[in-house]
C-alpha cells in the first residue's frame, strides 16, 4: 500500500488549493495538515468571532430573537484565494474540504463553551434537484468534520427545502429576501422540541438564507438557535 500510494503521488500529486504549490508527502506527515499548505494555512484570514459577542455573523441576523450566538470561521472575500477554497469543495467535487476545515474549526476555538450544551447539528440543506446535480451537499460535510471532533448528533431529516430556489448570488438587495422566502419546511417539528440546534453552512453574505431556514424552523416549540459558518462575507 505504501509503494501505491507514492506512485499515486507521483503521477497526481497535490497541490494547495489555495495557491497551486505541490504538498509533499513530507510536508504533510510534518505539519499535520491534509490539504492546504502550511504558508497558506498560516495565512488564513480568521475571524475569531466564537469569543466576539455581536460580531459579523450576529449582526446579519440581528432579526432572529431565538438565537443564542453565530459565529465564521473565515472572512471571505471576492478574489481572496479563500473564495477559490470554498468554490472547490461547493463546485468543485471536493467536499472533503468542507470536513477538514470543520475539524480544524473547532480545535482552533478559543470559547471553549462555544459547541457545548448543543443538542444537533442541522446542515443547511440542498434541494434534492440541486443535491443531485451536485451529487453531495457541501454543509452536510461540514456538520460531519464538527460532530467528529464535538461527538454532537446530526440530523439531516427533519429540515428540508422545498424549493429549489435561483443562486442567492445571482440576486442582489431585497431580492435576495424574497428569493429564499418560504423556501424550508420542519417535517415533525414536535420530534426537535426545546432542543439547542446549531444550523451550519459553508458562507454567510447577507444572512437571508439562514434567517429563511430559521424562520422555518420556528415551528419546533422551545427551539433555540446556534449558527456557525465556515465563512462569513465581508
């Protein structure tokens, strides 16, 4: 297995997707990291905002009553090779990425109390149109790398979207609101009630697809809200 896996690495070698440079086997077993590599990762633009009360991600939901806190891991920006990062693991069939990054998340937190008293993890979810043109939904792995490191459940049951809505990207201002409106559903929301849920998603720009999902969700009777991102737009 080792000879294959370094002929492997010698015809499809990897590279950084954040800056195109080779990862060695060597660089890897040193640094402990599987995808990135260490000059980038160093330079990953955090945000810090599981210790920051009323932050970015806070104030874009500012409107949710039920919310307890929300949090990015990462600030994101148009042409930042983070951009490139989360369009390779949304688009481009690695979302495997999504994983990683969520591990390194949460050992990355300095609130200790930020994941605790948490009952699941909801994934934002995809439309099952979307879900098979993609072929995997990205915020789904991004609740496994959590709960792998938390041991918090995920439910990817309960919370469906029911419309499969244009890109949020392509819509700008109020359109954005409207585009996503009605567009999630709770099936047996007695099943989640008085539970602590942290819904997760890959990027917060505006905030109106999780405040939409959020909306949804206030037919669980008791629910509180967490909500953590990868990125948060800037």
């Amino acid at each position: 297995m080792a000879l294959r896996s370094k002929i492997l690495s010698l015809l499809y070698p990897r590279t950084c997707p954040m800056c195109g440079r080779y990862l060695s086997d060597e660089i890897v077993a040193l640094e402990h990291i599987e995808w990135i590599c260490p000059r980038c990762w160093i330079r990953m633009p955090r945000t810090e905002q599981d210790v920051l009360r009323q932050n970015e991600t806070e104030e874009a939901l500012a409107d949710e009553k039920r919310l307890d806190k929300a949090a990015a891991y990462l600030f994101y920006e148009k042409g930042h090779p983070v951009q490139y990062l989360i369009h390779k693991m949304k688009y481009g069939d690695q979302p495997e990425l999504g994983f990683w990054m969520a591990r390194q998340a949460v050992l990355d937190c300095d609130n200790e109390s930020f994941f605790e008293d948490i009952d699941l993890i909801v994934p934002m979810p995809l439309h099952p149109k979307r879900l098979r043109e993609r072929g995997y939904n990205q915020s789904e792995y991004i609740a496994r790398g959590i709960s792998e490191i938390t041991g918090i459940p995920i439910d990817t049951t309960h919370v469906v979207r029911v419309v499969n809505t244009p890109k949020q990207a392509l819509q700008e201002g109020e359109e954005r609101k409207k585009n996503v409106a009605n567009a999630f559903e709770v099936i047996n929301p007695r099943e989640l009630a008085n539970k602590h849920i942290m819904v997760v998603d890959d990027l917060i720009t505006t905030g109106e697809t999780m405040k939409a999902c959020l909306k949804a969700m206030h037919s669980i009777r008791g629910v509180k809200f967490t909500v953590f991102a990868l990125c948060k737009a800037r």
